[in-house]
C-alpha cells in the first residue's frame, strides 16, 4: 500500500513538472487561479506556496537571466604542447 502512494506521488509530481515546462502561461494561469482560491478559503501558506513566481528577465523562456551580471566563461582545455 505504502509503495503505490509513493508511485503515485511521484508520477503526480512529475506530471506537474511537465505540465510547467511544457505549457508555462498556462500552468502560471492555473496555479494563480489555485492561489486566489485558496487565499478566499483563508489557506495562505498553501496559497503562497502555489503562487507562481513572477517572469524575470525577458519574460521569454529563452534562458536569459535576471541579473546584469556577466556569465563567467569557462577556460578551455588546450593541449600540451611537446618540443
């Protein structure tokens, strides 16, 4: 019984996680209705728990980061050099 409840759980938390990467304005939409919701109910640590995070940075998913700070580079491997 205990091992079908953690299957469960996690095929659900995997389904979540999909649906957030697959569809992102439409989980950001169903999560903030899910949070208003449980805020009327009066649950505001499970509401402020679904609140989605606000879009930082272009708003595009295209990996862009929020902050002005530079990416550091990564030195590259070079070869020995044998005289």
């Amino acid at each position: 019984m205990i091992e079908v409840m953690i299957v469960a759980a996690l095929v659900i938390w995997s389904a979540i996680v999909v649906f957030k990467k697959v569809f992102p304005k439409t989980a950001n939409s169903v999560f903030m209705q899910l949070s208003s919701f449980c805020a009327k109910q009066g649950w505001f640590t499970l509401a402020k728990w679904l609140k989605p995070a606000m879009v930082s940075g272009c708003g595009g998913s295209c990996g862009c980061s929020a902050n002005e700070e530079p990416v550091q580079k990564r030195t590259e491997v070079q070869a020995v050099k044998w005289k």
